[in-house]
C-alpha cells in the first residue's frame, strides 16, 4: 500500500485502512482551556478521518480490480496517507539502524518513506499499484529531495513483480493489514521471494486493536507469526511503537525479522 508502504501494489481487494478512535468534546469553544481546544481539534480531526474511510471504503468495494485503489488517490479518498515519512522509520533511518543496500516499500503512495530513507547508501524502490499514486509521490518528493537519484517509483502489482536483483531491507507499514486474510500467505511467499538470504523485512504491524472485519484487517503478531514462520522467518524483536503519531498510539507494534538460518549463525 503500508504496500505501501504502503499504500498500493495489490489487487484493489486485497486492501484497506484504517479505522480512527473518536474523542467527542461538549464544552463550548469560547470556554475552554487551550488543551481542551486542542481536543476539540483532535476530535473533529479524527471524525474527517473517518468520514473519508467510510468513503473511501465504499468507493474500493465498488469498483473493480485494481481502478477501485487508483480512483481513491485520484478523489483524494486516501486516510492511511501520513503526509509525511512515517516518525518510527526515520528514527531507525538516521540512527543507522536500517541495512543498506537495496531497499524496497510496496505499497508506498506518496513515497515520503521512500526519500526519507534513500541515501547513497541505500537505493530504495517505492512500488504501487496505482498510478495516480505514483504521479502524486514523484509530484511530491523527487523535486525537494537531495537524493534523487537514490530512489525510484514503480506502477506494478505487488504479487506479479519480478524485479531483476533482490532486495536487502522490505519495509512493510499499512500494507499486510489491508491484505484480505486468505491473502497473507501468498504476501508472506512474496517476501521471501523478494529478499536476498540474509535481507531484513520490518513490519510495523497496524491496527494490532482487536475489531472485526475490514479493511484495515487486525494485524496480530500471531497473525504475522502464522505466515512468516513456515516461510523460515524468525523475529529478532518485536516493540511497541513509542513514535506513533497519536490517532495510532497504542496499536503499533515494531517488529525485525529474519530466516532462521541466519539466526542460527548470528
């Protein structure tokens, strides 16, 4: 989505996003303190977020596969897009914590991630199923960024993509969520596909909040465990993300993986 990252390179079905918490506030305006106000403004944020998901949701379920995702850029039907990189990834990204190398975000929208991360360093492919998000992301990024030349955007599906090398680092953020659950196998067969043997996935997991149906679809670390396990990855650590921005906070999760056989010689 994410798959983008996410954001998204899958069939327009296989996606979805997220479900924002609302905080209603009865004072009036002309008598609140100002962390009241900033509530009001929180509330009323998170009630916009919702309308668009409802709409967006409705616009996805009713077109086919794969225009459904191009016309909810097109419309601006886009909830999950941040509007800028994503805090957590940035924070692992100039603390030298990310591998180097190739790098890839499927699923990437406007490709904030993308820039964020790619350096000499580290060459980054942002991928997506829609086109009108491709266009928004080098509208957006490719002029303002120093790295230019670091990182490219793809239009493609996520599940046909047959890139010619192999990727060290996949960053995967409101991409497995919006996958249909039977779709999560074959994500995880991706990955494997997709990685060199001893290339890291990152999943920062969302929504992991216990709900019914979606999309956005609950995001376990079962969930992931489940699909990852039988495709030999284990993970290196799982931590709750304290750089969530706050419609999110408490139902993220970080998580490292790796294949076992590297494990095993680490």
């Amino acid at each position: 989505m994410r798959l983008a990252t996410p954001f998204f390179p899958f069939s327009t079905h296989h996606f979805s996003y997220y479900l924002p918490r609302l905080w209603f506030c009865t004072s009036k305006l002309t008598s609140m303190s100002p962390d009241i106000k900033n509530a009001e403004k929180s509330s009323k944020s998170h009630t916009t977020i919702t309308a668009k998901v409802e709409k967006f949701q409705q616009l996805l379920h009713s077109k086919s596969t794969g225009d459904g995702w191009d016309k909810c850029w097109e419309q601006g039907l886009t909830p999950w897009d941040l509007g800028q990189p994503t805090p957590v990834l940035v924070h692992l990204h100039e603390t030298g914590a990310l591998p180097k190398g190739r790098a890839l975000i499927p699923g990437c929208g406007t490709g904030y991630d993308v820039a964020a991360i790619a350096c000499p360093e580290r060459y980054v492919v942002g991928l997506d199923i829609s086109e009108n998000a491709i266009k928004k992301a080098k509208e957006a990024v490719v002029a303002s960024s120093s790295h230019a030349d670091c990182f490219t955007f793809l239009t493609a599906d996520f599940f046909t993509w047959c890139p010619t090398e192999l990727f060290d680092l996949i960053f995967d953020y409101t991409f497995f969520c919006a996958l249909e659950p039977d779709m999560r196998s074959a994500w995880a067969m991706k990955m494997k596909d997709l990685l060199k043997p001893d290339g890291e996935l990152i999943t920062l997991m969302f929504p992991t909040s216990d709900h019914e149906g979606g999309p956005p679809y609950k995001a376990s670390v079962s969930d992931y465990e489940e699909v990852l396990h039988p495709m030999g990855f284990k993970a290196v650590s799982i931590v709750e993300n304290e750089l969530a921005i706050a419609r999110r906070e408490g139902r993220e999760k970080l998580a490292r993986w790796k294949r076992s056989f590297q494990l095993s010689s680490m």
